[in-house]
C-alpha cells in the first residue's frame, strides 16, 4: 500500500479490514516506498498476489514522473525548456 497511516484512516477500506480484525500491519509486507527504494521486494515468491490501494499520494506521481524522465533521457526524446 502507499503508506500504512494514510490508508489506516478512519472510513478507508483497510481501516474497516483492521477494525473487523481482517487486517493488521504485521500482515503488510511494505508501503510502496520501501518498494521504490529498494528496502522490500515488490514480490518475493512468483504466487504472490500484489494488491495496491492507491490513496493518491505524491510519492506517486514523483516516482512515476522519475520513471518517465529518465526513460526519456535514455531514448534522447523530450523538449529542454528555459525556464
């Protein structure tokens, strides 16, 4: 997930799971930035079932607009803008 206190919050889908006793954060196995830096694998076993509950964060759209920058860096595509 994003990040465990955002998605946590009262009214939130995983904060009903938490209070149904479905859910805890022991049973997490990482927020979507120790996934992006490295510290946690995405997915450790190929039978793995990844579920993302985007709550849109901006670490989502940093990491997505690092991706696409350097992408295009690498292909030499894009337009150089003095600003």
């Amino acid at each position: 997930m994003d990040d465990w206190d955002q998605s946590n919050r009262e009214k939130k889908i995983i904060n009903q799971l938490v209070l149904e006793g479905q859910f805890s954060r022991e049973q997490l196995h990482a927020e979507l930035g120790e996934i992006l830096i490295g510290s946690k694998p995405g997915r450790e076993h190929e039978d793995e079932i990844i579920v993302l509950n985007p709550m849109g964060m901006a670490i989502e759209d940093i990491s997505s607009a690092a991706e696409m920058y350097s992408r295009a860096v690498e292909q030499g595509k894009g337009t150089r803008l003095c600003l």
